[in-house]
C-alpha cells in the first residue's frame, strides 16, 4: 500500500435470536478480531458499527435502513472503505455499495488481501491467487461497479491485481493453470519430504494461532543446535499472519539428539474455506509430524477460542491422533504464576524471557523418543565408526579409552538401544 491509509469503517451483524448455535463467536470478540485484521492490512480504522437483527438480510445483509444509515455516517467520517464481519455474496456487496457509494469488501476479501500481501514463495503465492480467484468466481454475475476493481481488498495489491473484467472462462483457465503448476510444487515438495522422512529425525509441528509466537518458538528452539546462526531464524514479529510459508530447521534435544521443527501458517477465525483447502497442500507437513505443539497466546483473554479455531483445522487436516503438546506462550505478560502438572501435556512458556523453553525441550524430548535407556558401551577399536557416530548423535555423558575397546556412557533411545544391544555391559 502506498503511504496513505484508507480509512475504514468496521461493520458487524449480532444474530439474537434464539436459534443462535451456541459456539457462535460473541460478536465484539469478532469485531475486535476484525480490527486487528484491518490494522494489519495497514487501514486506520476510524470506528465499528454492530447492528442486532435477528436474521441476516439477503439483499442487504444490514438491511436497506441501517446501509443508510451507514452511508450518513461514512460522509461525516470521510471513510474510505466499509469492511462487513461477515463474508457477502456478490449481490449483497452490489446493493451495499449502491447505497452507500463507498468500496465496500467483506472479512473473507480482507483476510486474502493480507495473505496477498504476506506470500514469499511461489506456492504460497499461488496459493492464495487460487483462493481470491474461487472467491470471485460465484460473484462476477453480482458484482455490478466491483467488476471494473483492480483489486479485492483494502488496497491493490499482489495477485489480487488482475482486473475482475476478465471472463468466466479466463478465470476458470487461470484456476487450470493454478492447479497444474501446484501440482508440480508438490511432486517436488514429495521428493524433498522423503529424503527427510530417509534421514529419521523426528518431526515437530508448530500449529496455532496467528500471531501465537509460534516463529519465535521456533526460533528458541533451534538455538540449541550446533549448526544455529541468526540467518537461520525465521522472519517473526507481533503482527497477524507475520508469516505464511512452512519453514523447517533443525534443533536438539537435551540428549544432543537432532529433530526437525516445523513453522507453519497461523489460523484464524472465519478462515476462509478456500483458503483453508488452497493451504491443505502445505499444511500436510503436519500429517507427518511425530508430535505437534500447539502454540497459545496465554494473555489473550480470548485463548478458548483460538484453541478450539486451530484444533478444528488440525480435525479437517485428521492429524488429531498425533500427540500434542499445548504450550501457553507469553506468560510473562500474566500477572499470576502458571504450573501444569508434571505429567500433563501441557507447559507454560514465555519466548521473550526464555522461562521453561527448557522444560519444554525436555517434554518433547520425552514424547518422540519414547523409552530411553542409560547403559555403558564397550565398543571394540575396529568398531571405531560406530562411537563416531553414537558421539555425534547423542549426548555421551563419558568415554575411556581402554585396552580391549572404548567405554561410552551413554543415554540411548529405543532404536539405538536394539541397533547397539550387543555392546552394552550394564
């Protein structure tokens, strides 16, 4: 976006009446969802409207009054843009807009014009072009004045440029094209998971919600591998959708044992169905994680729903059954002391101070390793490859070099403790 921002105007609709499902989202704990999303799009919001009604209105969703009402508001506001809660069908975005003769966009728009603006890769870039362009597609018969818009969101930007003139057809021949090149970015995303897949190290999964601190965890983490320099960090800051593309780095145990850690995009709520499904494809690096941390920003009074936002995408994903541990982050922002039990799969952390990381390391450690086993080696000389590799594998607490083989005290996995049996003495 250029220097100026667009001023906006966040509208929402509070359904009362009594067949409200129960896990409906409160409305202002939405609303206030949506104004951080605005703000990371960079629009200064000016104000939110909610209007109580007890069904949405299918012409107007508001309704023909209240978009009238609106319209009044906005000219003595000078607003550049109405932002609705909710996601419009192109008929509704029309009726709107002819009343209010302002741009109006709704939270879906909003939210892949973020991701627009957050894409680095090609995939992800591809990824979210196909979700704007499965987000037009059912509207272009409805849109009226939207159909002349260079772009779908607060501004416009990224593959959102292209203007919404072109046909049907071309968009459903861009969609083609979309599909095959994804499908090329996958058959190499195969190939380069099976090398990691031959190499057995355990695979860690970060999941949750934006802005969680699931990068910076990450970038705890593979602090401790021997190998970290700070242009192995992944790009991390307290902003919504800070990054969208999966990164892997490598990290160790407190045995020395290395495994993969895996930074993946950040949920929210109303995520677009689209891009949930144009997104699949990336987040299936979970589906072969080992174990699966579940990054939750303890300070956010609202918590409850983020954790059950991301355990429903990780239910789409089926990958529930893989362990979990839930890790409350940004503890040192509460003003009381957090403990969880000892043998619970939970761990309160805080990523700014470092508090617990330790502790942290030491769950996963004990999750993907299973059963370990103290034991002492006395590996013959002519067997020196396999001390070797044991010291650069594990965390070997103390070795001698005696008259008849080498002496290794050592802390070994299962595996390793079958693959080396018939070296060990006690």
């Amino acid at each position: 976006m250029d220097n100026v921002r667009e001023k906006v105007l966040l509208v929402g609709l509070n359904i009362t009446n009594v067949f409200r499902k129960k896990d409906d989202i409160e409305i202002d704990v939405s609303m206030d969802e949506l104004e951080e999303l605005a703000k990371a799009a960079g629009a200064e919001v000016v104000d939110k409207v909610i209007q109580n009604r007890q069904s949405r209105d299918a012409a107007f969703y508001i309704g023909k009054g209240k978009a009238e009402e609106i319209k009044a508001y906005c000219e003595s506001l000078d607003i550049d843009i109405v932002i609705f809660n909710d996601e419009l069908s192109g008929a509704q975005m029309r009726n709107l807009e002819e009343i209010i003769g302002i741009k109006v966009i709704d939270r879906t728009a909003l939210i892949l014009d973020i991701f627009a603006q957050r894409a680095l890769s090609k995939e992800g870039k591809l990824q979210v072009e196909l979700a704007q362009l499965k987000y037009r597609l059912p509207r272009l018969s409805g849109l009226g004045k939207e159909m002349s818009r260079t772009g779908a969101g607060i501004g416009t930007r990224g593959p959102g440029e292209q203007k919404l003139e072109i046909d049907k057809r071309h968009i459903l021949n861009r969609i083609s094209d979309i599909k095959r090149e994804l499908r090329e970015v996958k058959k190499n995303r195969e190939v380069q998971r099976s090398q990691r897949l031959k190499s057995n190290l355990p695979i860690v999964a970060l999941v949750g919600y934006t802005n969680a601190g699931k990068s910076t965890l990450t970038n705890e983490l593979i602090k401790t591998h021997k190998e970290y320099s700070e242009d192995k960090n992944v790009f991390s800051k307290d902003m919504l959708f800070a990054t969208l593309d999966i990164t892997l780095r490598k990290a160790l145990l407190p045995n020395k044992r290395e495994f993969l850690v895996v930074d993946t995009v950040g949920f929210v709520s109303k995520l677009p169905h689209d891009l949930v499904e144009a997104f699949k494809a990336t987040l299936e690096e979970v589906k072969y994680a080992d174990l699966i941390l579940h990054v939750v920003d303890a300070s956010n009074k609202n918590y409850d729903l983020q954790i059950n936002t991301t355990l429903e995408v990780l239910r789409e994903l089926k990958v529930l059954e893989t362990p979990i541990i839930t890790v409350f982050n940004k503890v040192d922002k509460l003003n009381y002391e957090v403990n969880a039990k000892k043998d619970e799969d939970v761990v309160f952390i805080s990523c700014k101070t470092g508090y617990n990381i330790d502790l942290l390391l030491e769950k996963i450690q004990n999750k993907i390793m299973g059963n370990l086993y103290n034991v002492t080696l006395l590996i013959p000389y002519n067997k020196g490859d396999i001390f070797n590799t044991i010291k650069n594998k594990t965390n070997v607490e103390r070795f001698e070099y005696k008259e008849n083989g080498i002496y290794v005290e050592v802390i070994l996995d299962e595996e390793d403790y079958g693959r080396y049996k018939e070296y060990i003495l006690i």
